[in-house]
C-alpha cells in the first residue's frame, strides 16, 4: 500500500521534521576540530561545493565547505561531543546521510552525480551501517516493485491461481522485510542509526515496537536531543492514534457512510448518496499507485460480472494532475463513475474518511451503511454477492 504518515525521503520523519529542501545556515568550523572527511569526487565539477552540513529540526546548519582539487579530492573537518547526523551535500545532486562521532577519520568516494549514486565510506561504523541500509532499501524496493508488476500482468490475464500466488509471496516478502529491520534496530541498541531505521516501519502497524523503541532510548540515551524529538514525535502519534481510534467509530459497521460530493472527469458533480439503493464500493485509488493499478483488472471483471445485479463503484481518486487520472482510467478500462478534487492526500473525501493509505475501500449496503472496510480481491467480491442476494 502507498502510505502517507512516514517517509524516508534524505532524513527518517520520526526522527525529526527536515528534508533536504529545509532551511541552511552557515557556520564556520573552528581550529579544535575532531573529526574529519577525506573523499574523492570520480566526477568532479570545477568551482562548486561540498558541504557537510549538521541535520536537525528542521533545519541543515553548514558545518564545513570545499571543492575539490585537480584529483577530485577534498578534505572536511567539524567538531561533536556526541554521535550526529549530518549530509553530505555534493554540489546539490548526491546527498550521503552520516552518523559521525568525536574522533573519527572519515574516507569516502562517491560518483557527485544526481540521485542514489553509489558510494563507499570507511572510518566510521554508523555511517557504514547507513550505507547497508540504503542499499537494503534500494534492493527492497526493486524487488517489491517486480512483484507489484507481475501481479499485474497476472491480473490482467485473469490468473487468479498466480496471482493469489504472488499475493502471498508479497505478504511474506513485507513481512520478512519488516522483521529484518527490527532485527537491526535491535542489535544497534541505541545508535542513531537505529532511529533512522525506524522510518522504515509502519506507525500504523509497528505503533508498539516503535513506542518500545522510544522507551530504550529514554533509558539509555535520555539527554540527546534526537531521543527527545523521537519521543515527542511518538508521542504526537500516539495522541493521533488515539484521536483516529475514537474518531473510527464513525466507521464502524451499521453506521451510515458520511456523504461528499465531488467532480467526475467532465466537471458534473456526483454525491455518494446519489446511488443508494446499490451496493457500492467506494474505491480510494490515484493514477501512481502501483498496487491499486495492479487491482484494477480483478475489480472490473467484478464489475462487469455484478453491476447489473445492483452492484456500483465509485472511484475516488486521489490524484493531483487530471491528464495523468484521465489517463489511467482509460488505460485500465474502469467502466464505473470516477470522482476527483485533484487535491491528492488532501481530497475533502479522503480526509473525510481519514484515508492515510491507498488502495482503501469502504462497501455499502444498499441503504447507504457500513458494511466493511478494506475487502478486496476474492471476500470482497463474495461480501457483494451476500449483500445484493439480500
């Protein structure tokens, strides 16, 4: 599913609130520097800079600059009395995340071009750790994605052997991934490394192992200032858990579904309530979300076999660019009326029914009431034929 809560996109949102787009400052590093970078640039660019900037809330502070000489080579100092996150920023296209300490002699080489170049670094055992992680995601992702692909060209071919198949293999790949991760946020006890890690896992499902995570370092790293954010983050989730929990009441099964009101593709509004006296699906999806496309051909085959027993979908899309949802609908064949805003995560409708993950689906029964929320694939389309038998 494609989430919206953490991400890990230059630096682990649980840990603190910057990105690589936050706000620099300058500072200057002084004669009584302890630790240091020596590296090499393969693709070096004449006249601009290396920065080594210190990460935190919200902010990236310059701790040290150069260019590199006529080798590619260039050499970085700073000081820490603790264990730090920092960036690497190699002329603004390849930024390397770090975890530098007091005392360490740092040797890295890095290609300087755009995107997840690779890299290799020495001198500093956390900053290795993050290099094996990095690839452990990237390969992670690469193999997730081939998944993803093959499940749907077995959807489309109307394979339901394979791809009930693939469904499970994905399962056990998500689920193996998860406890690897665990397993080295685990063994780092309280390294800062193993904060990062922790953007790897899903507040929604690892809520209770991240709030252990967060007691741990409590315990044994309670003055750093990132065991503070990490805290106050978890905290902040937590109040959000508990604030989401009560506020599902609204969803739970028997209830009537909130209504909204939204645009179809020619601009004409259409109401959720507009199609009681169906049973219908309300189908959260958007144009870039692999598994929802992936799901597209079982849902219109469903489609085509129930619609006319009383059976209606209504997708509500959670796109922001019309030419790329119009594009998918066609491409997909989705024979059902399609709703947008064009707001992405921000739709009145997504909000309203406090989507945080995509695909997501709400059934109705045929007065306008919660059946269930999440059915997919084979129960869901066995709960539509219950209900239109009714």
């Amino acid at each position: 599913m494609f989430k919206k809560i953490i991400s890990t996109a230059c630096v682990g949102a649980l840990i603190f609130g910057a990105s690589c787009g936050s706000k620099t400052d300058e500072k200057t590093a002084d004669a009584s520097d302890n630790f240091s970078i020596d590296g090499t640039i393969k693709m070096p660019q004449k006249g601009q800079y290396i920065k080594l900037q210190e990460v935190g809330q919200g902010t990236l502070l310059t701790i040290d600059s150069a260019q590199t000489d006529e080798k590619g080579e260039f050499h970085l100092k700073g000081k820490t009395n603790e264990d730090k996150y920092y960036l690497l920023n190699i002329y603004n296209q390849q930024n390397i995340f770090m975890v530098l300490g007091s005392n360490e002699k740092v040797k890295i080489t890095a290609d300087g071009t755009v995107g997840e170049s690779p890299y290799q670094v020495s001198g500093s055992p956390q900053t290795e750790m993050l290099a094996r992680l990095q690839n452990f995601k990237q390969n992670m992702s690469a193999n997730m994605k081939h998944l993803q692909e093959l499940y749907a060209e077995a959807a489309r071919a109307n394979k339901q052997t394979t791809v009930d198949s693939l469904t499970a293999v994905y399962n056990g790949q998500q689920q193996a991934n998860k406890r690897y991760i665990k397993h080295i946020v685990d063994s780092l006890n309280t390294s800062l490394v193993a904060l990062y890690a922790t953007n790897f896992l899903s507040f929604n499902d690892d809520f209770e192992y991240l709030d252990s995570v967060a007691q741990r370092f409590q315990t044994g790293k309670p003055n750093s200032k990132y065991t503070q954010e990490f805290i106050a983050n978890i905290n902040g989730l937590k109040a959000q858990k508990a604030e989401q929990e009560a506020s599902n009441a609204q969803f739970a099964a028997g209830k009537e579904a909130p209504d909204f009101e939204l645009p179809n593709p020619k601009g004409k509004n259409i109401k959720l309530s507009s199609l009681r006296g169906q049973v219908v699906l309300v189908d959260f999806w958007a144009s870039w979300c692999g598994p929802c496309r992936a799901e597209n051909p079982n849902v219109v085959a469903m489609y085509k076999k129930l619609h006319g027993k009383g059976f209606e979908i209504l997708g509500v899309s959670l796109d922001e660019k019309k030419d790329k949802w119009l594009g998918a609908i066609e491409k997909d064949g989705l024979l059902w009326p399609q709703v947008s805003d064009l707001k992405g995560w921000q739709s009145s409708a997504a909000r309203l029914y406090q989507i945080n993950e995509i695909p997501n689906t709400m059934l109705l029964d045929k007065n306008g009431k919660i059946v269930a929320r999440g059915l997919r694939g084979k129960e869901l389309e066995e709960k539509v034929a219950s209900l239109l038998a009714q």
